[in-house]
C-alpha cells in the first residue's frame, strides 16, 4: 500500500473515533468548529484556489443562510423545512452575488465581493425587526433527525463529520472533473478558453455557485453549532477569518484549507482564552504569511519536505559509487 | 421645506467629507492597482490622533486646526512607511498586497481599542465655527458649512496639483502606463511613496475634521471604508471628477436613507452600486483597466 493510502485510512480512523479518545467535551466542540469551518474554506477555496477570484464577501453568504435559518426557525417553521427553505434562499443569494461581482475580476472582483460584504452587515446591524441588530437571533432547538437528537456534542460531532466527509469527497470529485480543469483553465487563460470556446462567465458563475453551496452547509452546521447569530458573523473579519484559512493552508490544494481552518480555530479558541487581542494577532498573522510563506502552510512544507529528502538521497548516492 | 433643506446641506457635508476619504482611495487604486483597505482605517486613526492633540495631551493641547496637520501629518508618514517597508517587498503581486493592507487594517482597528477604549470621544467644534448661520426659517450649523468650503478648496487644489502641475502630470502618466512611465525617466517607485502618503493624509484629515461632527468610535473603520468603496465603484478609479460626483452622490443617498429608512440606510447604497455594475461596470467617469 502506498503511503498516502496509509495516511487517508490512519486520518479516517483518528476523525472516526475522535470522541473515543479526545480529552474533554470542549475539545470535541473545538473539533466540530474546525469541521464545519474546514467545509466554509474548501468552498471557499474552490474561488480563491481553483478559480482565481479572491471573494472578502463570503461571511455575507454564511449570514444570509444563518440569517435565513435563524428567521424561519424562530418563526415556527419545523427544522427539515427551514432548512430546505434556508438553502434556497442561501442559494438565491449567491446567484445575486455572483451576477453582480463577476462583472470584473481580479482587483475589481475584491472590490466588489468587499462591498457587498459590507453591506450586508450594515443590513444585519442596522435591520433591527428583522435581525435584532446587535441582539442576534437566538435559537433554542436543535433538530433531531430519525430519532438522533443532535442535542449532544457526540452526535452533532458525527453529522458535522459525515457533511465534511461528504464535501471532501465533492472537492476531490470537482477536482478531478472536466469542470474543475475549466475552471484551472479559466484561471490561468482566460482568453485561451474563450478561444477554445468556453464560456468563461458562465463556468465562474457554475464555480460560484458551487463554492456558495458549501458556504451554505458551514453556515447551516455554525447556526445550530451556537444555535446564536449576531453581525458579528457577518463582519469583514469573518470573511478575512475564512480566507486566511485557505491561504495560510494553501490555496489550490485539498488538504490546505483543512490544515488552515484546525490552525485559524485553534489558535482563536487558545489565545482568545489568554488575550483579548484577537484581531490584532489575525492581523499579524496576515501580514507573516503573506510576506514569510506566500504558497501557505502546506506547499511550503512539502517543499521543504521534498528539498529534505532529495538531499538526503543525492547524499546517499554520492557515497555509494 | 426646511427639513429637506436641512438634510440637503447635511448630505452636501458628509459628500465632501466622502470626497476626502475616496480621492486618496481612488489616487492609490488608480496609481498602483491597490484598493488599500486600511482607508477607513487611516480615517479613524487620523480622527483619534487629532482628537488627543486637541483635547489635550500631558499639558500640551493644541489648536483645533494645528492638531489636524499633526494629525495628517503623522498618518501620512505612517503611510509612506507602510507603503515603502511592506507594499514594497511585493512587487506586482497585487493579492498579497491587498491582504497586507487588510491584515494591517486590523491591526490597526485592534490598535486603537487598546489605546482609546470602547467609550466614543467626543471632538468639541473648533473655536468660531460652534454657531448657527440662519437662512430665512432654517438655521445651519457654521461647522458643517465650513466643511464644505474646506472639501471645494481641497478638491480644487488636487485638481491643480493633478492637472497644472509636473508631480500632476507624472502621477497622471503613472496612472495611465506605468511602464512607459518607467521608459520615460519618471521613478515610478517614488510616485507611489508619494502618492499613498497623500492619500493617507487626505484620509487622516477628513477623519479630524468630521470628528466634531460624527465623533471619534471603535467601529468608525469599518463604517467609512465601504462608503469609499462605493464611492470609487460609482465614480470610476483614478478619477478625480469622479470621486467628486460619487460622494456627493453617497451623500445625498446615504443621509435620505437615514432619515427616511433608517434600518435600511446602509442598504440604500446598494441599489446606485448596483445599477452602475450593471449599466457601467467601470463607473461613470472610470475608463476601463486592463
């Protein structure tokens, strides 16, 4: 068996039993925010990686479904229902983002993504009927599906894993298709591909869409993950929060964004219980990878794995002859 | 009648307030392809750093309008600073630098709650403008009248450093083809120094001098900088002229949105932004970047 094989079953087994060995409940909630949040930055990852089009608007996205989810629920919709309902409506919202940030690229697409980002927070903040401005909406139930109340962390642990298991298989899958290699394509050649006859809009669009999907899924998991939703959520630190995790991992790749969001989570959930500082360490921490590591975490470390052992072997090589 | 006038004159201030902010915004962007996000933060640190001098520090309180050059001047050389030790280290990758910009944003955000706590503080009206000018059945405030004058002087002085003078001239040819700029003889590199010092400066003094006005908060960053981003999508990059028609236009839009929908006002925005995407993706007096 390869090594990588081996890793992918060692990896399963560890997430599997998880519960079984991990210290503490706290750490079993720690474990399912990094979940939830890993399937936030491969969604993301799927525009900032694959397609070349850095969104800051993304929390917007995340708020609309929790907003929506938040809403329905407190209006006395059943969870399945206000769920589908929220999806949609999540769903809808990004087909309006994409529409409106895909008239420009590049800086522009930035600009834009930032904008509306920004004023959806203003909509969460200011929108007090409908939001509870700073209050938030509370909620007070998780739901309980075929009988499983998702009430404990142990189970809220396992559904949050299945849905992170199901979007990595979704990543691997969308990778590999012909799809994802448009969308590299639309990355690197945008001209080549309207050349060889791609509809280059209508394939970012598709990726928006996508990457809006699994937004939607992180957004409905942190709802009942904190069963609270405050403008908070929706702040430009958030969507900064997110895209850290998937350039610090590594954007473009599959594991990167996972690695990121376990160190973004960690990190915030350790120092924020030693300091206050919180923003101001995101801050750093932005400006370090991006001046020290700018490929992230993952393909600079294989990098320099790499350079390790190809030393180690051209040292062995030369001592043979 | 003299509610619409009031709000009218109100909306004309918070423009030319806008205008200060978005020019430097839309220099910086239209130079060196860089939305600088921490704009509003500059903003706000302008506002605080005026607001100590004026209100006094260690026994030294300085003249409301002495306290805003220090202000601008502090801020602007803070901005060179950013500029020549971070932005410069990388060089045509535009992504990076915006996420410096936003990573610096934050810090300075963080920066300021530590130094100046949660509480508001309040800027009191430089001496000789806390009157009212009354005009037929409405009474305005000297101060916000005075805005005014000062963003039309402002404006009208950029307009001449751009257009009449040889730095104008330089940063119109850096904006328009930085490489043959370079050709050409212009150092392209000092430029941006310059060009994002001003901007800074323009940003910490629009801050001081709102500050009687909207008072200085945590959370004022984040209030200005998507003003300015709408600003410069409405009005198109690197345009004076535009900068200028698109504040006046948040303005107007952003203060009727408050008084007439308050908890939609930030939402109001939208709908100009929206329309100039659709009709004009490269805003209305923008010309099109490659």
């Amino acid at each position: 068996m390869n090594a990588r094989f081996a890793a992918l079953t060692v990896a399963l087994a560890a997430l599997a039993t998880l519960p079984f060995w991990m210290i503490g409940v706290y750490y079993l909630n720690v474990s399912s925010q990094i979940l939830f949040y890993a399937i936030f930055a491969l969604g993301l990852n799927v525009l900032v990686g694959y397609a070349g089009l850095v969104s800051l608007g993304h929390a917007g996205l995340f708020g609309i479904v929790a907003y929506a989810l938040g809403f329905l629920l407190s209006d006395g919709w059943g969870h399945p229902a206000a769920i589908a309902m929220a999806m949609a409506i999540g769903l809808a919202g990004t087909a309006v983002f994409a529409a409106l940030s895909l008239r420009a690229t590049g800086i522009g697409f930035i600009m834009i993504t930032l904008a509306i980002g920004e004023i959806l927070w203003g909509l969460a903040y200011r929108w007090i009927s409908f939001t509870g401005g700073d209050n938030g909406i509370s909620l007070h139930s998780r739901p309980a599906p075929f009988g499983y109340s998702m009430a404990s962390p142990y189970t809220f642990y396992y559904t949050t894993l299945i849905m992170f298991l199901l979007t990595v298989v979704a990543m691997a899958i969308f990778v590999r298709s012909p799809f994802g290699a448009a969308l590299r394509g639309t990355r690197d050649q945008p001209r080549r591909m309207t050349a060889l006859g791609y509809h280059v809009w209508a394939i970012r669009f598709w990726a928006c869409m996508f990457s809006g999907l699994l937004t939607c899924v992180a957004g409905i998991l942190f709802v009942y993950y904190t069963q609270f939703i405050s403008p908070q959520t929706v702040a430009l630190t958030s969507s900064a929060e997110v895209l850290l995790m998937v350039i610090s991992g590594g954007p473009a790749t599959l594991l990167g964004p996972i690695v990121g969001a376990g160190l973004v989570v960690l990190v915030k959930t350790v120092v924020s219980g030693f300091i206050e500082r919180w923003n101001f360490l995101l801050g750093a921490i932005f400006v370090a990878i991006v001046i020290l590591m700018p490929e992230g975490l993952v393909p600079g470390t294989l990098r320099l794995w790499r350079l390790f052992w190809r030393k180690q072997r051209g040292a062995r090589t030369e001592a043979q002859p | 009648m003299t509610f619409w006038l009031v709000l009218t004159v109100n909306s004309i201030t918070f423009g030319g307030l806008l205008f200060l902010l978005s020019a430097g915004f839309s220099l910086i962007f239209g130079l060196m392809r860089i939305p600088n996000l921490t704009h509003g933060s500059l903003f706000m640190l302008g506002a605080y750093v005026g607001a100590t001098f004026a209100g006094g520090l260690i026994g030294l309180q300085l003249n409301f309008w002495l306290a805003a050059v220090v202000a601008t001047l502090t801020v602007a050389a803070f901005g060179a600073a950013t500029e020549r030790l971070l932005l410069r280290r990388l060089p045509g990758n535009q992504l990076a630098q915006v996420l410096v910009t936003l990573g610096i944003s934050f810090m300075i955000a963080d920066f300021c709650l530590m130094l100046w706590g949660g509480d508001p503080v309040n800027v009191l009206t430089p001496e000789g403008f806390a009157g009212f000018v009354r005009a037929g059945p409405a009474a305005f405030p000297t101060y916000r009248l005075a805005i005014i004058v000062i963003a039309v002087i402002f404006a009208a002085g950029l307009w001449f450093l751009l257009d009449r003078t040889r730095l104008g001239a330089m940063i119109r040819a850096g904006v328009d083809d930085p490489d043959m700029a370079r050709v050409v003889g212009i150092r392209v590199s000092k430029l941006f120094t310059i060009v994002f010092a001003l901007g800074a400066g323009l940003a910490a003094f629009a801050g001081i001098v709102g500050a009687p006005m909207l008072s200085v908060y945590p959370g004022l960053d984040q209030d200005m900088l998507p003003l300015a981003l709408v600003v410069v999508i409405l009005g198109g990059t690197g345009s004076l002229l535009g900068s200028f028609v698109g504040s006046i236009l948040i303005g107007f839009i952003y203060n009727f949105g408050q008084a007439l929908l308050p908890e939609l006002a930030y939402f109001v925005l939208f709908l100009p932004m929206l329309l100039v995407l659709i009709l004009r993706p490269q805003g209305l007096f923008g010309r099109i970047i490659a």
